[in-house]
C-alpha cells in the first residue's frame, strides 16, 4: 500500500501490528529513448507490487539519486554521495522516532549503491533488477541487455510519442567518469542490447523482481 494513499491515523493502527515500511529509491536521469524517471517509476512499482499482498506501507520513491557520469544529458540531476547517503540515513532515523523498526530500501539504480554502507540487522537493502533470480531470467533472454534497453522498457515508463529503435546494440561500457566522455562513448544512452522485445518478455522479469523483492521483504 502506498503511502501516498494513507492518513496518518491509518497509518498509527499500521504500526499496532506491524513496523516494516518501504523506502524506494530512484534517480532522474538519461535512460535513452525511455522516461528520464525510469528508475523512480520502477523503484517504486517494484515495491508496491511486491509489498501489496504483505501489507506493508511504501512510501514515495526518493526519485533523486548519484548520476554525476550523465551529467552531460539534460534532464539527470545529482547530487554528492556523502549529500545523499546523509539524507537517506536521517529519513530512515525520523520513521524509527515514529514507531518504525524494520527498514527495506528498494533501489532501482545502480549509482546509489553507497547506501548499501546503512544496511545492518533492521536494514535491508535490494537492489531490485540486480537480484540473482531476475537477473537469471534477463541473461537467458538476452546476455547484452543492460541499461535503457528492453530489460527496462515496460508500459509504465515508455514514452507513447517515441518511437523505439529496431534491433540489438553491442554492448556500450561506461569507463570514463568526464560526463562529455561518458556522453561520446555511450552515444544514445543505451548500455546494450535489444532495444525492445515482445513485453512477455520483459514481464517475465518485472514478476521475478517483483517475487524476489516480497522474499527480501518477508524475511525481514
């Protein structure tokens, strides 16, 4: 259940039975021909698909996240690491001073993995798309598929006025860190693979995320 669709007093008898709550994570940035909002849009669907049939309340994804590389394509704000590891720390410390106990980060973008540094016993944190299960199901589809390739190209976060391209493109690795260099190597901003596939395809891997998620969430 979304937080967005709660009160607080809802919220107060949550915490009679229960002290788990959801913070999902995201970044706004370049993701191609895809939503600049990619990884916030599916943070946050990830994590209320997976939480729905548990119960448990997530709240609004951080949609702000580390993407200092794509700092050359409009649109992808960043911010320090030291800045955002700070602030998602101190949110976590506000909820524990409301009743909440047990913390599940969802993160949907691979530059936020500093945060792993707050996971502990009450803290747990699940890179979503990463995990071994769906990461199994997009490399027996397509060992390429990376970043803003079909793999992240769902209805929900595709852009109805552009048109995708045709076919598969070679792997694109990022290994400078000059955002005008990551820029020239990457070109579109694709890392790889097909562009896009039948969706069945990629709803087999939105469901292992989703099923990978709630095991993440019930046993903490």
């Amino acid at each position: 259940m979304r937080i967005a669709d709660l009160n607080w007093m809802q919220l107060e008898h949550y915490l009679e039975g229960d002290d788990r709550i959801i913070l999902p994570l995201g970044s706004t940035e370049q993701h191609a021909y895809l939503s600049l909002a990619t990884d916030a849009i599916l943070a946050e669907k990830v994590a209320v698909d997976a939480a729905e049939p548990l119960g448990v309340p997530v709240l609004p994804v951080l949609a702000y996240g580390l993407t200092p590389y794509f700092g050359a394509f409009p649109g992808s704000p960043s911010v320090r690491e030291e800045t955002y590891v700070a602030f998602v720390g101190e949110i976590l410390e506000s909820l524990r001073g409301q009743g909440f106990r047990r913390f599940l980060i969802v993160n949907g973008h691979g530059g936020n993995k500093p945060v792993d540094t707050l996971a502990g016993p009450t803290v747990k944190v699940h890179h979503w798309w990463e995990g071994p299960k769906t990461m199994a199901v997009v490399r027996g589809i397509d060992p390429d598929a990376s970043h803003a390739s079909w793999m992240e190209n769902y209805p929900w976060n595709r852009l109805r006025d552009v048109a995708m391209p045709q076919g598969h493109k070679p792997p694109a690795r990022r290994t400078a860190t000059d955002p005008r260099e990551v820029r020239e190597q990457i070109g579109d901003g694709s890392f790889g693979g097909d562009y896009q596939r039948p969706d069945e395809d990629a709803m087999r891997v939105w469901r292992a995320g989703v099923e990978e998620t709630r095991e993440v969430l019930a046993s903490l």
